[in-house]
C-alpha cells in the first residue's frame, strides 16, 4: 500500500467512525484496509438507500 493511499484511508476513517488517527496509524496496513474495507461498504450502503 502507497502512504498516499493509507493516509486517505485513515482520513476517511477518522471522519465516518468514533477512531482517532492516532489510533489508525499505529495498525498495520491490513488492519487498515480491512477497517476502510467495512466503513466504505457501510458507507455506500447508507448513501444509496438515501
């Protein structure tokens, strides 16, 4: 995974679920990616039925 795209994971992270970034950097990057994985589904699921 780029830095780029794990610090735009943490940002999304950080703004859709009650987690600090401090807590998001210290995960490895399949924790990350497993938690960005879940909250965008979630997410998408939410906007679509808006």
């Amino acid at each position: 995974m780029q830095r780029q795209e794990r610090e735009n994971m943490i940002k999304f992270l950080s703004s859709v679920r009650v987690i600090s970034m401090e807590k998001l950097m210290v995960l490895t990057d399949e924790d990350v990616e497993h938690l960005y994985t879940r909250a965008y589904s979630t997410h998408e699921a939410y906007e679509e039925i808006i």
